[in-house]
C-alpha cells in the first residue's frame, strides 16, 4: 500500500488544488486512489469525491485517537493520497499534536 500526504506550510496555499490535480492525473493514468483529508473537513473531501468518484474519508488524530490507522486502514487501497489541514505542524493550541504531521506519523 503507499500512501503520501500533501501540506503546505499554511491555509490558502493551495493543497486542495494540488491534491485534486494529483488524483485527476492518477485516475487518468487508471489508477484508483483513495483520498483522505487530515482533521475534520467536509468540503475538500467533496472536492476529492468529484475528481475521484468515490468517498473521502477524513482522518482526526483528535476524534480518532487511537483507532486513526484502523479508519485509514478501513478504506485504504493501494493508493491513498492524504490532504493535510491548514499548516503541516498546525495542531492543537501551539503544538504540533492532532496536525498533519501527527497524522502522517501514526499511519
């Protein structure tokens, strides 16, 4: 299974073009990838279900704790593709807990 996530260093940086950009190109090619979106997020995920025809899942290391790589492993398939939320280390308060990052690292 391969996964990878794409962040940027802050909101409006253009991560949700670039993941939809990314998926439109790999459905061309005949992949089937799956896309996720890190933190609670409805509207990027409906962005994702236009280009890829298929759910977006969300992936909360703050709701999911410690069943986040039971949700992920639940709808992966053999291509994930991860959208990061707001910063790459933007967590909860001032730390780098429940971000991108923590997401990527507990998958």
């Amino acid at each position: 299974m391969m996964q990878f996530l794409i962040a940027a260093p802050s909101s409006g940086s253009g991560k949700t073009t670039v993941a939809c950009a990314v998926l439109a190109a790999l459905k061309k090619r005949g992949a089937d990838p799956c896309a996720f979106k890190s933190g609670p997020d409805y509207i990027d995920p409906m962005f994702h279900r236009a280009v890829i025809g298929a759910e977006s899942g969300n992936l909360d290391s703050y709701f999911c704790g410690e069943y986040l790589s039971a949700v992920f492993a639940d709808s992966a398939r053999d291509l994930n593709l991860i959208e990061g939320a707001m910063g790459y280390y933007d967590g909860l308060g001032f730390t780098d807990e429940h971000s991108a990052y923590d997401v990527g690292r507990r998958l």
